[in-house]
C-alpha cells in the first residue's frame, strides 16, 4: 500500500471516530457523570415514588440513583430493593447489598433488614444467620418492629430462650403482631420464663388487634 492510501485510510478511521455515532461524543457519553435527573432528594423521591405506583420501575431507577448519590438512605434502600428483585434493572445481588449497606449506615432500619434477609436466606452472599442476626439487632436499636421480630425467631431457631421474650416484647411494644404472637407462647409454654396463661391470653388478644389471626385462636383457646 503506497502512502497516500494509507494516509486516505488513516484519515477515514479519524473521521469515524469523531462521527457522531462512533466518534468523541459517544466516549464523552459513555464516560459521563451521571445525569442528575432531580434537584433536590425529596423531589427525587416524590418522582420515585410515583412512578413505581405505576410499576414504572425502570423509570423510577435514574431516580433512586440520583437521591442515592445525595445520600439519602431511604433512596439507597429502593435502589437495592430494585437491584435485589431485578425490578427496572438486571438483578444483581452485589449491588443490592451495597445500596442496603449504605442505607443501613445511615440508619435507615428497613435496609438492615433486607441485609439481614439476604444473609438468612443466602442470596446473593454466603449464608449466615449469625450475621444476619446483627442486621436485625441493628434495625431493632433503631425500634423498627420487624427487625425485633426476626431477631426473636433468629433466637427461636438458635434455642436461645433467654432472650426470646427480651426481643419478641420490644416488637410487640412496636405494635409487631408477630412479636406478640411469640411472647403469647413463651408464656403459654414456658420458654425462658415461667408459664402464665393469663398473660399468654394478653399477648395473643394484642397480637389479635394488630391483625394476626393465629393471635385470636390463641385468644380463644387460651384459659383466663
């Protein structure tokens, strides 16, 4: 090849990358910060939460994204849930535990759940009720009813009766109907504590208000 179709070629390849479908301004795109597509997180939020009212969940992602970037936990959180149920975006359970991670160091409680979920279950990490346990001791410090709950039945499973009725009475002070539901029996049975049918009954009519039917059985079937 003599040189001057070699400098046509060489002149032919520039002129492509600089084209708009392959050139300069593609790079530029690809390697981008991230749009901001909110100016502020409640705004960010409020957009979020509309469009996944409407199961636009892909619509909803740029958001989360961007209330995430400004920190805000409960942002992160409904990222991870999108990342963690492949709503809007492909599943990726790294991902999901990070954006929980992050939401659950800013005390965001239904993040530390969620982790603590993915542990318990082994989704995407190895799995691990002790660590899992942390999680939901985290969410139940931060009063969240659902993490004193699990952390109740991480005590169950374990055998750990002394502390069974600690948590399940801190979940159902938080209006936690499952909370309720495991005092009710640990006084019906005597697990880690003396049996007391009468304060079973109490438990299980609370468990009843809050909804749980398995507490109005226990109500019914429970002698005063």
């Amino acid at each position: 090849m003599n040189d001057k179709k070699h400098l046509v070629l060489v002149m032919s390849f520039l002129a492509a990358l600089i084209s708009p479908a392959f050139g300069v301004n593609a790079l530029a795109k690809e390697h981008a910060p991230a749009e901001e597509v909110c100016n502020d997180v409640s705004e960010c939020l409020a957009k979020a939460k509309d469009l996944i009212d409407k199961n636009d969940y892909e619509g909803a992602l740029p958001y989360n994204e961007s209330g995430c970037r400004h920190d805000d936990a409960k942002s992160c959180f409904l990222l991870g849930l999108q990342y963690e149920t492949g709503r809007g975006t492909v599943q990726n359970y790294g991902m999901a535990e990070s954006y929980h991670e992050k939401s659950c160091n800013m005390n965001y409680a239904p993040a530390c759940i969620n982790i603590g979920y993915m542990y318990a279950q082994g989704n995407g990490v190895s799995r691990d009720l002790s660590t899992a346990a942390n999680y939901f001791e985290k969410a139940c410090s931060l009063n969240d009813g659902k993490g004193c709950d699990n952390l109740a039945q991480y005590y169950f499973e374990t055998k750990d009766t002394d502390k069974i009725l600690h948590y399940a009475e801190k979940a159902c002070g938080l209006n936690n109907d499952k909370g309720c539901l495991k005092v009710a029996v640990t006084y019906k049975y005597g697990l880690g504590t003396a049996k007391d049918n009468a304060r079973a009954r109490e438990y299980f009519a609370k468990a009843c208000r809050l909804g749980n039917q398995s507490g109005c059985k226990g109500a019914n079937e429970t002698g005063r």
